[in-house]
C-alpha cells in the first residue's frame, strides 16, 4: 500500500443517474467495487456539472436492481433531485477501504507508463473498462494516439508499481500489432 499524501484529494464513487419518484430520492450508479460503502458514509461531496461542489448528508440508501438510491438531507422533492442528475459523488481519499495485496484503486492505474517485459513503450493506461471476470486496461500511446487493449489478467500483466508509475506487461502475438 502506498502513503497517501496529508492532503486529501475527492475520490468519485458514484454519479446521480436520475430522480426517483417524487419526494427527492435519486438513483445512483456506483463507480466503485464495494456499493455497500454508501450504508456506512454519513456524508458525501456532491460534485454538479459545473464543478461547484457541497457537502451532503446521506440520510438513507437502499439498492436497485441495477444501482442504488439515495435519500440526500434537503432534497425533498422532485425538483431538488431532477438539478442533481449529472453530478458526482465524492468522498475523501482518506475514507478509502484498504485494499488487498495486488489490488489498486482504479486513479492509481491511471496514467502508470505501459512497458512489454524486454522495455518497449507502449504508451500510458488512459482508462480501464470492467468485462466480466477481469478489467481491460485501455493504453495510448502520445506520439501516434494508436491503442492498446491488453486484460489485466496474471498472463497479460507482469508487474504493477505504483511508486515508479510502471505497468509491465506480457502480450501475446496480435495484441499489439
């Protein structure tokens, strides 16, 4: 596990989808592994559109069939809740759960330099996308914009460091051409 720096920066756990009925309820759609964090917060960052950002209290959460709701402390109607679609959820970096050995935070991958075993640059991890069993990690290359998908998958990828931004990886024939 790496130090976090004494300046905690906003992790984005959820995004606000839509309202849900009319007494300010909203439907989320959790951007995280672990959705029953949102039982235990008492509170979030509430991320518009704009940027502008306030601190809420969650009053209640229950899950949906294909996502969460949420009751927010002052949103009590429809109204209220149809100005939060399209904001984000956030909380602190040092709210994070820890994680088990050989797992990271998905902003941590973000922007680690990809190398194949023998050095070649690949280019940088510029996003991961969930598929099943295991995430696909998407890298780009600055000089040509060409990408790369390769799975993060034990065959595929050979080392992580966070300390020196470095994914090493093993690709197979056709994976890189």
């Amino acid at each position: 596990m790496t130090k976090r720096k004494k300046l905690a920066k906003l992790v984005t756990i959820g995004k606000i989808s839509k309202s849900h009925g009319l007494k300010g309820e909203v439907k989320v759609l959790p951007l995280t592994s672990y959705p029953e964090r949102f039982e235990k917060l008492e509170k979030v960052t509430l991320e518009y559109p704009n940027g502008n950002k306030m601190e809420i209290k969650l009053k209640k959460t229950r899950y949906s069939s294909n996502g969460l709701i949420l009751v927010l402390d002052g949103i009590n109607d429809r109204n209220a809740s149809d100005s939060l679609v399209g904001s984000y959820l956030n909380i602190s970096e040092t709210e994070l759960i820890e994680l088990e050995k050989d797992e990271f935070f998905v902003f941590d991958l973000i922007g680690l330099r990809v190398e194949t075993e023998s050095g070649f640059y690949l280019g940088k991890v510029t996003d991961l996308i969930p598929v099943g069993e295991s995430d696909v990690y998407v890298i780009k290359r600055d000089e040509d914009k060409k990408e790369f998908l390769i799975p993060s998958r034990k065959e595929f990828v050979k080392s992580i460091n966070l300390k020196d931004s470095l994914l090493v990886v093993k690709p197979i024939d056709g994976m890189i051409d």
